[in-house]
C-alpha cells in the first residue's frame, strides 16, 4: 500500500496480480488499475515531487516492467525494464527523483525518474537474500536496505550530486557582488553622461557672444 502526497489517495495490490485505488475522504473504492488477464501488479508507488501527478508500479507479464500511470485520468503512460528480475520492494525519493527497485535475490538499481534510466547498480547486495525494503536519506543520495534475513546495508548511490541550500545562496550572493563590482569600475573608469561642468569650469557667456559673429562673418564671406 502507499498514500498519494497530497493523502487523498490510496493504492493497494492484491494476490491475483490486481491493483485498486481508494478515494481517502470518501473511504470507497475508485477504481481498479487495467490490465491485462496474464499481468500482475506487484508494487506500486506514488510519486514525490509535488508536480508529476504519476503512479510506478512493477507488472510481471514474463518479464518484468515498470509501467507508470497519470493519476489525474488514471491512464498509461508508458512503461520500460529496467531491473529485468522479480521485484520485491519499490521506493520513490522524498524528493521525487529517484526511483529505487530491489529484487528477491538481493540486487537493486536506482532509476532517475526524469530520462527512467538506471544511474546505479548494486549487484548481490544482499547476497541472494529478498530485498524487504528500501529507504532514502533525506538529506543525502544514500539508501539503506534489508532483506527477509534481518540484515541493513547503506548504501552511497553513484549519482550527481545536488546543490545545496547554503550553495545557491553562497553562487546569488558572488553573482550579486561580482555585478556591484563592474558596475563600480565601469562608472570610476567611464565619462559620465550627467558630470556636467561646474559653474566656475563654464566659458564666460559675453566671451562667446564674442565669438559666434566672427563665425557667422566667416561664413557669409565663404564662397561655398
């Protein structure tokens, strides 16, 4: 079973391969996922991000595919392998980027849900035991898993890096100061448009008045 984010839904698998979806505040049943008779609905999980409205569930019809749902129509929209073995286990980041699948005889992969592509593999990480459950850190690409042996492993994912808070503030503050410091060099360095002359630096008006005849003589008598 798992709650939508926003807890107005909830999805649940059954023993005979059927998966049903439950309107919360109702307390009833809204519909049954399609499939078809030789599929069966294994795990199913909702998606994290807040924005992606998307529903991952694992359907075993010979091979295994993961196959997602819109759940604002409750349509297919897409499916694609990727562990390629019986799952046991699916968890979706709390952030919504990544999708994680372990398998019954201990392998598991991580899949980035924007391209669904695996970004990390962990072959035989529970030594042929059943993953029972998979959980991401909150704040780190870090999973810790267990298997039907009691038994936790922690594991560092092998993927990018994200940013974090203190980065971003840290990469607007020396965008802010690096721009404060052109615009300093570029006005100490520059003829300002508004550094107009003092009064004491202005030409004297009687002096110019003297001169502006001469000019106008100058060019009466020009030919051209």
């Amino acid at each position: 079973m798992c709650f939508s984010l926003d807890s107005e839904y909830l999805v649940s698998t059954s023993t005979d391969g059927s998966a049903r979806i439950w309107k919360i505040n109702d307390a009833a049943p809204l519909i049954s996922l399609t499939r078809n008779s030789d599929e069966k609905i294994e795990c199913c999980r909702f998606s994290r991000d807040g924005m992606k409205p998307f529903l991952f569930c694992t359907v075993q019809k010979g091979k295994v595919v993961t196959v997602v749902w819109d759940i604002s129509t409750w349509n297919r929209i897409g499916f694609k392998r990727l562990l390629g073995k019986p799952v046991s286990v699916l968890s979706v980041s709390l952030d919504g980027k990544y999708l994680a699948l372990g398998s019954n005889d201990g392998d598991m992969c991580v899949v980035e849900v924007k391209k669904m592509e695996i970004s990390h593999w962990s072959k035989k990480l529970h030594l042929g035991s059943c993953i029972s459950s998979i959980e991401f850190c909150p704040i780190e690409r870090i999973v810790i898993s267990t298997s039907n042996r009691g038994a936790a492993v922690v594991t560092k994912l092998d993927v990018p890096a994200d940013w974090k808070e203190w980065q971003i503030y840290l990469l607007l503050l020396a965008l802010f100061l690096g721009s404060a410091a052109i615009f300093y060099l570029f006005y100490e360095h520059s003829d300002s448009f508004w550094s107009l002359p003092s009064a004491k630096k202005q030409p004297n008006k009687s002096y110019l008045r003297s001169i502006v005849p001469d000019y106008q003589v100058a060019d009466e008598q020009n030919p051209w």
